[in-house]
C-alpha cells in the first residue's frame, strides 16, 4: 500500500475554490441587481416629474389662449417695430445730404437745378456776378471737401456757361457708392 | 428527469455561478443601459420642458400686464408706419401733408402697383433687405426750390415709411422718385410663438417717435 497518496488536501482546496467563486458571483450579481432597482427607481422619478411639467406647460397654454388677441397684437407690433427700426437706421438720407450741401451755397446763388440719387449730386447755380462764383470755388468748396461726415469722394466743375444776364456753374458730388464694372 | 437531477447533483458547484453571472449580464444589457439612456432622455425632457415653463410664465406675466387699448393703439400705428399692403390712401394723404408742411403743391403722383400673377409679382425695390416698397413718382412744384428738399425731409417724416431716391428738380418744379415701405405678415405664423415679452423701452421710445410722424 502506498503511503504517500493524500487525498485530504485536495479536496478541500477545490471545495474552497468553489466557495469563493460561489461567493464572487452571488456578490456581482446582487449588485448588478440592486443598480438595476435603483435606476429603474430613478427613472420612474423622472418620468413623473417630466409628466409633472408637461401639465404645467399645457395649464400655462391653456391661460395664454385666453389672451389670444393681446398676444396677436403685441406679436405683430412687436415684428413691425423691429423691422421699422432697421428701415429707418439704413434708408438713404438723400434730403439731409442735399441740404447739407446746399447749407455751403451762399444766398447770392440761385438754384437752377438739383439731381439727386445716392451716387450723385448735381446742382445747376446761377449768379450775375463772377466773383461771387471766385470765392465759391475758393473758399466754400474747399471747406465742403473737407466735411468728412458728408462722405464726398469726388468734386466735379461739370460745365461753366454764360446765360442770357447770369453765369450758370454745374457741380457734382460724387459718394462714390456705385462700384465701377 | 432522474438523469437531470444527476447532473445538477454533479455539478451543481459549476452550475449555479454560471446561472448567477449570466443573469447579471443580462440585466446590464437589458435592463441597466437601457435605463441608462431613458435616464438621459427624461433629463434632457427636464431641462427643455423646464425652459418651455419658464418662456410661458414670462409670456403670460407679460399678456396679463398689457392694456387693452395700448396694444391695440400701438399695432394700428406700427401697421400704419409699416402697412401690411399697398396702402394708396395712406401714401396720398403722407405726400399731401410733407407738401403742405414745405410751402409746396402736390401736382401728380403716379405709382408701379406691381404684377397680378407670376413672375411680375416679385416685388423687391426697397432699399432695405426683406423689405419690399412701392415705387412712386411725385411732381411738386414750390416757389423756392430749396422747399422742394424740405418737402423731401417732411415726406420720410410722415406714415408710411418712406425712403426718396431720387431727385430731380428744375427751378420750382421736382419730380420725386419715392418707396414706399410695406410688408406682409402670416398671422397664423406669428401666433404660434410661444414666447411673448413686453415691450422694451427701445420700442416705446420708437412708438413715440412714430406717433410724432402721425401728421
């Protein structure tokens, strides 16, 4: 017989092995399970508190729809005025250009004729008298060039004539806004 | 039945474990991540609903607040500034009072009412993007001519809205080529916002500018 087999040891140490895994995965098991409860827990509170909401918005509505006019109103007006308001912050002062330039014309001058669009201006004055065209061309025009809010680019002399007792000057002012093809 | 209960005597050690985390994966794939995602949804539901609330109540605060006559007043001269159609009416009696306030004569006016059907409809000469104006070309006629350009700034004084882009004047007689501004609106648009705010102290300010146009 045999003496060294020993069978004691073995068993156990497998019957251990076992315990332990057994252990293992009761424990993964029981916590997966319990994360489980928890969110579906969870879920459930945010569902309700979602459905909770959604009855609030749809009271909310409900006591709106009352005031449908008044919305309506406040609605379009507050669309007009919006629109209103960018019309008059980018519309064209043609007048106040116009009026400015001619603020550099001295009352001596008569006005023959004004062309006007936002590219160009062009007056047509008329004088009996010659020096009052010098001191014009001398002085006022200079000082108008010079006016840098106008936005002027360019000064023309387009024509200079003599008619019946007066002496008719042409003038463009040029914005320079057309861009050149 | 006898041989499977042999079995499971047998190796009931392997059996169980197995049973065990195979049950806890299914619950991760079946029940935990989907409850993970529905989690995420309900939040971003929250979060959005939660916004949505707040926008109604403000609205409603601001509905509750308003006058009657005030929203209605301030509409009638908001779509008097900016009509929702081609108002002649409305653009006679404006080029009539700018003449009258320059010293000046209306003599005529004329106007490109626009396409019936097709592609004539399109209308879009307005200066301002979005914005479409109806093309008018007055003559006027003032002792002065320099009345003729005051006639110019009391007309973009005056309801509707109009911009003058161009002039062309001979002594006392100007040919005036004007837009005026207009622009339709889809009611049915517009009262599906939910959002309504009161009007700000910039819109007030501007209402009062306009009723000093109202001439």
């Amino acid at each position: 017989m045999k003496s060294d087999i020993n069978l004691v040891p073995t068993t156990s140490k497998v019957k251990r092995t076992y315990g332990r895994i057994f252990v293992f995965s009761a424990a993964v098991f029981g916590v997966i399970f319990v994360i489980a409860l928890l969110l579906i827990a969870y879920s459930f509170i945010l569902k309700t508190r979602v459905k909770g909401l959604e009855q609030q918005e749809a009271l909310l509505k409900g006591n709106i729809s009352q005031y449908a006019i008044q919305k309506e109103r406040l609605l379009v007006t507050a669309e007009r005025l919006g629109m209103i308001r960018k019309i008059i912050s980018t519309r064209k002062k043609l007048d106040l250009k116009v009026a400015s330039i001619l603020s550099f014309v001295p009352n001596e001058f008569g006005i023959e004729a004004i062309n006007a669009d936002k590219d160009v201006i062009s007056l047509k004055l008329a004088s009996p008298s010659l020096r009052e065209f010098d001191a014009l061309i001398e002085e006022k025009i200079p000082s108008l060039a010079k006016d840098k809010a106008l936005g002027l680019k360019k000064i023309n002399i387009a024509s200079f004539a003599e008619k019946g007792n007066n002496y008719v000057l042409s003038l463009d002012f040029d914005f320079g806004t057309k861009t050149k093809k | 039945m006898q041989e499977l209960k042999r079995y499971y005597v047998k190796y009931k050690k392997q059996l169980i474990p197995t049973v065990l985390l195979s049950l806890a994966l299914f619950i991760i794939f079946r029940v935990i991540l989907p409850q993970v995602s529905s989690i995420s949804e309900s939040n971003q539901a929250i979060s959005d609903k939660a916004r949505s609330v707040e926008t109604l109540k403000s609205s409603l605060s601001a509905l509750a607040s308003l006058g009657e006559t005030d929203s209605a007043s301030n509409l009638e001269l908001s779509l008097k500034a900016l009509p929702a159609s081609k108002d002649i009416a409305l653009i006679y009696s404006a080029l009539s009072s700018a003449a009258t306030s320059s010293q000046s004569e209306l003599r005529d006016f004329s106007l490109k009412v626009g396409g019936v059907y097709g592609r004539a409809v399109k209308v879009s000469s307005g200066g301002v993007k979005g914005v479409p104006a109806i093309d008018v070309l007055a003559r006027v006629s003032a002792a002065n001519p320099s009345n003729l350009i005051v006639f110019s700034k009391e007309l973009q004084e005056r309801l509707p809205l109009a911009e003058v882009k161009r002039i062309d004047s001979n002594k006392d007689l100007g040919t005036f080529e004007i837009g005026f501004y207009y622009k339709t609106y889809d009611l049915s648009l517009i009262s599906r916002q939910d959002k309504v705010l009161s009007l700000s102290q910039q819109d007030l300010n501007l209402l009062n500018q306009l009723k000093g146009w109202d001439k």
